[in-house]
C-alpha cells in the first residue's frame, strides 16, 4: 500500500511540473493537457492494476477468516461461533420389537448412548409408527435409523413389530415402490435371537437387513447378532454381544457426525500421503487375526453331533444375491456376499456322495471339546436371577430351593398332593435338579423363562456326587434356618433335616444332565427316593434312563398346533419326539404319570386328543392340575383369567376318566386345584393302592442293581394303600387330617402348588 502512495505522488509531481512548464511558455491549450495524459498512460494503468490486485487479495483474506470458525458437524464442540453448521446427522431413531423386554432395554442403553455425543435419540415402539407414512422421510431428514428386533417363536417378529415387518416384506417386492424407494435411509440392524433354534435364528433382523437393502437403504455396518445361548454366544451372552456391537456402532456414527461416509483404506485418490494408512493396516491385521481366532473358537464350540445342522445363514446370503441380481453390488455388502460363498463352499467340501460329513470323534475331523474349554451354564447373570428367586446353586449347572410346601408341613400345616396321592413327607422332600436348562420356554414357566435352554449338553459339567453332596448340605442349611420358629414342630424339625424324597423338578430338564443315571443310583444308595419330571423331548434318554420310583413325562398339550403354541419347544422335530417320549414311557415297567396342565382357553377343549395320547403310553397315573398363575412376566401373556376354577378342572377330570375305560378318579387334593386319575389295576377289592412302599422300592431297587439289572421288578411291587381322607370324594378334599389347615386372612384361595 505504502509502494502506491509513493508511485502517485511521484505520478502527480510529474504532471504538476509539466503544467507549470506549460503555463509559464503560454502555448499550452486544454488539448495539450489531455495530450500528457495520453503520453503518461502507463502510469496510470500499471497504478489501475496493482490497485486491483490488492483489492483481490484482501477479499480472499477476509473470506478465508469468516469460513474458519464454522462448525461441520453436528456434535459438540469446544469452539463455539454463531456462524452457520453443516449438520451431517440430525439424530439417531431406535426403533425396538421385543417380546420379553430385553430389546427395549438396549434400546434404552443406546438412547442414553447417543446422547451424551449431543445427538438427539428417540426411542419408537415399532407399533406405534407407520412405516408406510414415516419410512420415506427419515431418507431425506439426515437421521440414522437404528433397528433392535427380536426373533420370536418359529422365527417370527414379536407382536410390536408384526405389521413394521409385514410392510416391509411386501415394499420390498412391489413394483409400485420400487428398488430406490429408501435410497438415502441409513440403518443399522442388531438381532436378538438364540441359536439353540437353528432353523430361525435372528431371522427378523436378517429379514429386515435384508428388506432395507432391497429398497436401496444403505446400511452404515455390518448387522449384529446378539445370542440368548451362552454355549454359542460369541461374547458369553447377549448382553455382551449387544455391547460389543454398541461399542462399534457409536465409532461409526461418530464417524457419520464429522462427515465421513467412509473411513480411509490407503488408498487415497489424490495421491498424497494418508496419515491414518497405518494405523487402519494394523486393524485390518488385527482383524484378520480376530477372524481366525472367532473361527477356531466355533470350532471348538460346536458339538460332536450325528449331523451337521444347517443354517439358514446361506440360504439367505444366496437369496439376497437372487433378488440384487443385475444392480451394483455396494462394498459394504462384499465382504457379507465373500463371506456367504466361502460357507457354501466350505460345507460343499465337506459334503460327499450327498451325504454330510460327520463331525465326530470316530471319523477324525474334529476332536471333541475339553472341559476346560467349555463354558459355565450359569453366567454371573443368571446366577445374580435366580439366586435372587431364592435358588441355592451348585456348581456350575445345578440347583436345590426350598418348596413352599416343606415349610408348611414343617408347621404342620398340610402337605402337597404328592403326599396325598402317593404318601411323601413333604417335609422330608429335596426339590432340585442336576440340569437348570430346558428345551422348551413354555408360557406357564414358574421361573419367568430366567433359566437357559438348549437341545443338548454344551457346558461344563460337574460330577454327580458333588451334586448330590451339595444339595443336600444346602437344603440342611435351609432347613436349619427353621430352628426355633414359631409353629415349626420340633419332631417334624428332626425328620426334615434327613432327606428321604428328591423331587427332580425343580426348573429345567433333569433328564439332559449326562450323568443322570449315576445322580438316581446315588440317591438310592442314600435310600432317598426319586421322582424326576421330564418335558417329554428325550426319548432314548428315557429309554436309557434306570429305574426311578416315579417317571413323570408333562403333557401340557394334546395336538401339534396347541403343544407348540404352549410349550414353544426349542426343536424342530418336537411333536415326534413327544410321541416318541410317550412310547418309551409305556415302556417302563415302574410308575409312570403323564402330568397334564390345564390352561383355559389354551387347551382344556381337546378332550378325545388327550384320551389317544393316553392310550399311546398307558400310564399308571395321570396327574390333571389347573396352571399357577406366577404373576406378570413379559415372557407370558397368561393372566389370572387362563386359571381354571377346582370345580372346573373335576368338571374336566369326569369327562375325560369317562373316555378312559380302564382308568377313574383316585385322589384329590382342592388346595393345589389337583386332582389324579390311576389305572384301574391299583384298585384292589374296591380300595386303592396308590401310595407307596417307600422301604420296599428301595429293596427292590437294591436287588436289581446288584443282580446287574437282571432282576426287574413293576409298579404293583411297591404299592401302599391309599387312606380314605386322600380319596376323591372325601370331605377333607384331599387334606390330612393330622394338620391343621391354615388359611390367610383378607386374601382369596391359594391354589398354587409345585
């Protein structure tokens, strides 16, 4: 500047001189003034240009400084301006389809998650919102859509989520939306499933990754799958797995808020140097090694089965394929679509003749897990539930509690009806089980479904005596707490501290623990009965299964359609292996019950369907007990109204035993809505003989081991005769008159019962 200021004062002095010359000769004329300026013009223009040239830059100047404070992202930042943002996410909307609770709490979690970046989060009960008026516009608003769903029974949505899916399988496939329908919507899927379920696991987040996609919405990751079964589970359970996927998803959306469609691989068009190149070379290592060891744990964790369980996994992976022919296959999606055709490939290899490889220990191709490598059936998780509900654990997959019923005898209050119809001390009672998972998630389940599930033994597993040892220690602990209460009769105190009954009912399916057999030798051994309840899913383990001094298989349901719907079993072949269960229990030659829990309105109507399945296993004794209603539980829908009046459930016990030629009505007990049908070979010169020799069972049962199970006996060997007060019809309804009946005051009838 100061350069131009002297250049036209020296410009100015010049002409100035010039004028005075001009002036003072006389002979200048006006024409001659514009004269010198013609002749000074490259003065003037050289003066025109360099003033331009500073007006230039100090423009550029200023418009650099007004663009350096703006913020391009919409989290929160240290510098704060009033200038103008660049908003590249507007929020995150998390849309949940739960049945239990579980998906809505992660929702929940996420929700707080996002917020704490400064991004706005909204939680959307998916049957709350109109995906065919809403869904279009969340393409256009700069939101993430995030999408928590579980699988429920046969693969289906949950109930909030049925429509938001149907709607979504059918967009997906109608011309009149199109394939570019959410092109701009970016989503991310995480699935809750448990793939004990192997033919629809996580099918609903699969489905609607899937779906989305079809209608050009572009997934920011990969889907997440959280799994309910610890044994498979790749971060020991569901909870991990979803925080393990959270942790990942915030890193992208991070990514999302300071405008980065995708994070640098290298590879930088422009040429120049990539700062973070290295550190993404290490995680690509890093993740490749991550691979490998995911691939051999897999390994590790399947079981020797007969034959491989296919997964629905490739299918899908080549139906996506299908229905995306002939579009440009995104590469976020390559690595999904690499991934699916080496697991095609690879069970292609492993397939000969047609047939599938066996993954057994004979055939070499894979060795057998350690135990070391298994893993714990109780996480800390579930231990924290049930010790909350009153469980005494043992080990790593066993539990004793006490029976609301030991507690009443020992007051001398009443007994249960087993010790109506079949003479057990209730105070004498152990109430356990070797085996805490189930194979079914039936809608009455007493524990809330807080137990885990599985088709077969994947977990650690402790030796029978520890078992046994533990859980009578810990129900003498329990007993012992009883010491010096009020009510608690000393006589009674003394006999409760000797266990002389086990009750294998407690939760779960006792049947599935593999050394179940050495478990019952042991209780005989110690001279304690056994009556263990199966859900009638394990035929050859009943087959297999020694002498027991009362078998009990839970028919809950008579038809296919209504056993599914009630027991909601985990496999597939479920109603064969009830029919076939019931048939091996025909079998057996000791005391057999068919336990039959009534539902009203779920199967109280299938009167001649029942009478078959009782003439399939042919029983000794059919229990008929109205269902306990266990309170609200977000995993059953049952309410105090599904709960059938005693009147109602003789009503149905009459009907039936009138279907059953060679059976009657034996006993009843009123206070637990129970009531027993028995075959009529129990009823000896008009009296029955229902209860049981307890002394002789262990005699006989001695015997038969000791000849190496050469010497069998039958039911009819150990009978005792069943008192008048237990008979049906009685006026006591089934209550031992040598206690005394307590009922609460201001509360209705308690009919619940184990």
């Amino acid at each position: 500047m100061l350069v131009l200021l002297l250049f036209i004062l020296a410009l100015s002095n010049r002409m100035t001189a010039t004028d005075t010359e001009a002036s003072q000769n006389g002979h200048i004329s006006s024409e001659s003034y514009f004269m010198s300026i013609w002749h000074n013009r490259l003065y003037l223009y050289s003066a025109a240009a360099l003033v331009f040239g500073i007006w230039f830059s100090l423009k550029l100047t200023l418009k650099k400084k007004s663009f350096s404070p703006k913020v391009h992202k919409a989290v929160k930042n240290d510098d704060h301006t009033d200038g103008d943002t660049v908003v590249h996410v507007s929020g995150v909307k998390i849309f949940y389809g739960s049945q239990t609770g579980t998906a809505k709490g992660f929702a929940q979690e996420l929700s707080e998650e996002v917020k704490t970046l400064g991004i706005p989060a909204d939680m959307i009960d998916m049957k709350d919102y109109d995906p065919d008026d809403q869904l279009a516009e969340e393409c256009t608003n700069k939101s993430v859509c995030v999408f928590l769903l579980a699988t429920y029974t046969d693969g289906l949505p949950t109930e909030n989520a049925e429509w938001f899916c149907k709607w979504l399988e059918e967009a997906s496939t109608d011309f009149r939306y199109g394939k570019t329908y959410l092109k701009g919507l970016r989503y991310a899927v995480f699935g809750l499933g448990n793939s004990v379920y192997v033919g629809h696991y996580n099918t609903v987040g699969k489905n609607v990754d899937k779906w989305l996609w079809m209608l050009s919405g572009m997934r920011i990751m990969t889907k997440g799958e959280g799994d309910c079964n610890v044994a498979k589970s790749r971060n020991g359970s569901i909870q991990a797995d979803f925080l393990a996927w959270k942790v990942k998803f915030m890193k992208r959306l991070r990514a999302l808020a300071k405008g980065e469609k995708k994070s640098c691989s290298g590879d930088c068009k422009s040429g120049g140097s990539c700062k973070n190149k290295r550190k993404d070379e290490q995680q690509v290592v890093d993740k490749h090694v991550h691979n490998e060891e995911e691939e051999k744990a897999d390994l590790q964790n399947a079981s020797s089965e007969d034959e491989l369980m296919e997964s629905s996994s490739d299918e899908e992976e080549s139906s996506l394929l299908d229905e995306k022919s002939g579009s440009v296959v995104d590469m976020e999606d390559l690595g999904d679509i690499m991934s699916g055709a080496k697991k095609v490939k690879s069970k292609d290899e492993s397939r000969g003749g047609g047939h599938m490889v066996k993954l057994s220990k004979m055939n070499g191709v894979k060795k057998m897990e350690d135990e070391e490598e298994r893993r714990e059936m109780i996480t800390p998780a579930l231990r924290a539930a049930l010790t909350k509900q009153g469980y005494k654990l043992i080990g790593s997959h066993s539990g004793v509690k006490l029976c609301r019923w030991t507690k009443s005898m020992l007051r001398g209050r009443g007994g249960c009806y087993k010790h109506t119809f079949y003479g057990i001390e209730s105070h004498r009672c152990m109430e356990t089980t070797p085996s805490l998972a189930c194979a079914n998630k039936c809608v009455f389940c007493w524990r809330h479904h807080t137990n885990p599930v599985g088709t077969e033994w994947r977990w650690k597993m402790d030796p029978a005596e520890k078992i046994l040892l533990d859980a009578v220690e810990k129900h003498q602990n329990m007993i012992k707490q009883f010491r010096g209460v009020p009510g608690v009769m000393p006589e009674r105190y003394e006999e409760g501290l000797a266990v002389k009954h086990c009750a294998l009912s407690l939760v779960g399916e006792p049947i599935m623990y593999p050394e179940i057999n050495t478990f019952i030798r042991l209780l005989h051994s110690h001279q304690i009965s056994s009556f263990l309840v199966t859900n009638a899913q394990f035929p050859e383990e009943i087959r297999s299964l020694v002498p027991v001094t009362q078998l009990y298989v839970s028919v809950d349901a008579s038809t296919k359609d209504s056993l599914k719907k009630i027991d909601r079993p985990l496999f597939k072949d479920f109603w064969p292996r009830f029919l076939d269960s019931l048939k091996a229990l025909g079998e057996k030659r000791q005391r057999t019950v068919y336990r039959l829990t009534l539902v009203k309105a779920w199967n109280v109507e299938e009167m001649l369907a029942y009478s078959e399945l009782i003439a399939l296993g042919q029983p000794d004794f059919i229990e008929v007990k109205g269902v306990t209603y266990c309170g609200e539980s977000s995993a059953s829908s049952l309410t105090m109204a599904n709960v059938p009046w005693h009147q109602e459930v003789v009503a149905f016990v009459q009907q039936l035993a009138d279907m059953l030629p060679q059976y009657e009505i034996a006993c009843e007990h009123e206070h637990s809505n129970c009531l027993l049908i028995a075959h009529t070979k129990f009823k000896v010169d008009g009296e029955w003989w229902t209860w049981i020799d307890y002394e002789r069972f262990q005699e006989l049962v001695q015997a038969h081991e000791e000849s190496g199970g050469q010497r069998s006996f039958s039911a009819l060997d150990y009978v005792a005769q069943t008192p008048s007060w237990a008979l049906f019809g009685a006026s006591e309804q089934g209550f031992d008159p040598a206690d005394t009946r307590f009922l609460r005051r201001n509360k209705t009838k308690d009919i619940s019962g184990c």
